[in-house]
C-alpha cells in the first residue's frame, strides 16, 4: 500500500481547482437554463436588444470603480506579497527540521536494527563479539570488544568523517564497512539518515562532563581496592594517605548501610553522595599535584564505553581487555600481547611522541582539534583517511562544547610524553 502524503501547498491547490471546476459547472447550467434559442438574424435581433450604457455612464461611474478595483488589487498585491515572503525563511526552516525528524525517525529505526547490538540502545556503548587471530589467520580467542558510545562522536569527528566511517568501516576491530563505497549493503541516503539520528542523541558539554567525571572516580576506585597504589611522586603519598584514610571509611560506611535490610534509601544515597565527593576533591588535588597522573587516568578512562580515552585506540589489546584475558587464561601467553600503554593498536604508538611534535603545546592542539584527512601533523606524520584521529576539544568539530578541558587535554599530553 502506497500512501502520498500531500503537502499544504498542494491540497491548498488541489482545493483551489475544485472550487474553480464547480463555480464553472454552475456558471455554463445557469447560462443553459436562462439562454433563450434565437430567432431570425442578427440584423432582426439588434433592434430589439437591450442598449448597453451610454459614454457618459462608462467615462464616468463605470471607468471609476474599474479605476478604484484596479488600486485596491495593487495594494493587496503589494502589501500581501512581501508578507508571504517574510515568511519564507520560517516556511523554509519549518520543511528542513520536518526532512530532518523524518530522517532521524528513518535513521533510528536503521540504528536499532543494525548498530544497537554493538553500540547500545541510544548509542551508549555496548559490546560486540570478536575473534583473536594471529599473523596468519587462525583461531586464538572469542572475546567482547567494548564499542564505543556514539552519543558523543559528533564532538569528536565531523559528520564528513562519520559518513566516511560508515561507509568503510574501521580495520583491525568488529565495525564493518556499511555503505556502498566499502563494499557495505546500505545507500548514502540511509547513511544519511543514520547520522542525522546520531545527530538527534548526542550528549550536550554538561552531561559529557559528568560522564568523563564519572568515568575518573572509577579509576581511581578500581586502585584504592586493588590496594596496591604506584606511587612515584613523593608529593602525592599525601594525597593518597588522605584518600584511603576518609575513602576507605566512607567506603566501610556505604557498604554497611547498604547490607541493612531496614536502611533508608536517603541514607544509602547520603553515603554515595559521600564517597563521590572525596573521589571528586581527591581527583582536583591530583590534578594540581601530579597532571600526569591525572592524565593517567584520563587515558584510560571507561566512561563512555572508552569514547573518551585514548587507550582504546593507541593501546593494543585494551577495547577487549587483553591482560584480564592473559590472567584467567595464561595458556594464551605468547599468543596475546599484552597491554602496553601507548604501545599503538588501531592508531600509532606514543612511545617516544615528544619526538614528533615540537612541543607539548602543538600536541595539546593536535589532540584538540584532530586530524584532516592527508594532512601533514607533527613534524612527520600524515592523517589517514581510514583512521582519523578525532578531536577532544573545542572547535573539533562544528558543534558547542569539547569532550575534554584544556587543562584535561595537557595532562594526557604531559602523560603521554613521559610513555617509554
């Protein structure tokens, strides 16, 4: 079943010629019925029919209210039509955001059935399933690659690179090539739709600035109950005395009313709340103390399924977790590499980085802005086309806001350039 949808302008004239045919249709039955058959000549008939009006009458009452018609159409006409056009814009801009929602709504359905299963409903991240191989092919491990959260790529990558990725896909990891170009099965308008969905879901600067946050206090989390902190800044033993002593009791506290059956909800959430704030003072004194610790942890931060990090591209083995995968199974030793930070993976290795940029400055601007396709970066690196790096900060791409802060951006850079 085919079903048109009419726009206003046509059912406006649709309408229009309707009123028109009837008005006519009435207008030849009217004539028909009132019209008397002729009789004789017309030279018989003349005399007998009725005198038009006379020049004095058609100079004068008739000639003025054609004149007065006349005028009065001018100014409809000149008054209505630079309305109508004054409104044109708004007209324009209305049919734009209606192909714009008729896309997205397209684009979600194609997302939902194409992209969700690895990326998440609503483009959160998710998990996608992948196969180890070794140089020549063969089997070595199935294991869960963490997809990126989409919600936030139009920060990072122009939608230029978006479609560029769809359509080829990305080497070395499970997303494949979409679009005809790569040898994908969609067209560029579903693309297109795709991303206009994407556009729909992304995250605004405030909500990706909790995520990244979020994504920092787990970190550190994850190495106060490891229980076993490297330390190599005297500086910092300070702080991490401070944050065991009060963490670990908040932590006890919040533990502990949470395994009360009778607990309040309001005291449960009174004991997060808590520990959140001593991770969030800790994370600000680390900051000022030891950036490159801090730059630590933004380099591999899990927020956003690792859309922030830099780890999930410039560390081999870390969107599947190679080393949790070494230890349950050390059989595989020799046939998985470890984790080595900055080792290179899917972009390349930051080992020995202050080598390639003039400075940590213009390497805080690379990382901030990203990479254009085929253009020179550092002192002798060029961006692929298959593999651009993203921007993380402002004016990355067209969109308000940056994924990470100035001050966010030097810390992964002081930390970078100390990687051997």
């Amino acid at each position: 079943m085919i079903i048109l949808a009419a726009s206003t302008q046509r059912t406006t004239g649709l309408v229009i010629a309707v009123v028109v045919a009837a008005g006519f249709a009435i207008y030849v039955l009217f004539n028909l019925k009132q019209g008397r058959k002729e009789i004789g000549a017309e030279i018989e008939l003349a005399p007998n029919r009725k005198p038009y009006y006379d020049d004095e009458t058609l100079e004068t009452k008739r000639l003025d209210m054609a004149l007065a018609g006349g005028v009065a159409m001018l100014i409809i006409v000149a008054l209505s039509l630079p309305l109508y056009w004054l409104g044109e814009p708004g007209r324009q801009k209305g049919f734009d955001e209606f192909t714009e929602t008729v896309f997205a709504s397209r684009g979600g359905e194609a997302y939902e059935e194409l992209c969700a299963q690895c990326h998440g409903a609503g483009g959160v991240g998710g998990q996608a399933a992948y196969t180890v191989l070794d140089d020549q092919g063969r089997y070595i491990e199935s294991v869960n690659w963490t997809a990126p959260a989409l919600n936030n790529i139009l920060y990072r990558f122009s939608i230029n690179e978006v479609t560029h990725i769809l359509n080829y896909g990305r080497p070395q990891s499970p997303m494949p090539a979409w679009g005809a170009p790569g040898g994908g099965p969609l067209t560029s308008q579903q693309l297109e739709t795709i991303v206009e969905y994407l556009i729909v879901i992304q995250l605004t600067p405030e909500q990706m600035e909790e995520e990244v946050q979020a994504g920092l206090r787990e970190s550190v989390l994850t190495e106060v109950r490891d229980q076993n902190p490297e330390v190599s800044d005297r500086e910092l033993q300070d702080a991490y005395n401070l944050l065991f002593s009060g963490l670990g009791d908040a932590l006890t506290e919040q533990t502990t009313i949470q395994q009360d059956a009778e607990a309040e909800v309001e005291d449960i959430e009174e004991a997060k709340t808590k520990v959140m704030d001593l991770l969030d003072d800790y994370l600000i004194e680390l900051a000022a103390m030891n950036a490159q610790k801090y730059g630590e942890y933004l380099f591999n931060n899990p927020a956003g399924a690792g859309s922030y990090a830099c780890a999930r591209c410039h560390t081999a083995g870390s969107s599947w977790n190679a080393n949790e995968i070494l230890e349950s199974s050390p059989s595989l030793e020799g046939l998985i590499d470890p984790e080595i930070p900055g080792s290179g993976g899917f972009g390349p290795s930051l080992i020995g980085v202050e080598s390639q940029f003039t400075s940590a400055f213009s390497q805080s601007q690379f990382i901030s802005v990203g990479c254009e396709a085929n253009l020179q970066y550092g002192m002798n690196g060029v961006c692929e086309p298959s593999g651009q790096m993203p921007g993380f900060g402002h004016n990355a791409t067209d969109l308000e806001g940056s994924m990470l802060s100035p001050e966010q951006i030097d810390a992964i850079v002081e930390y970078e350039r100390a990687l051997r």
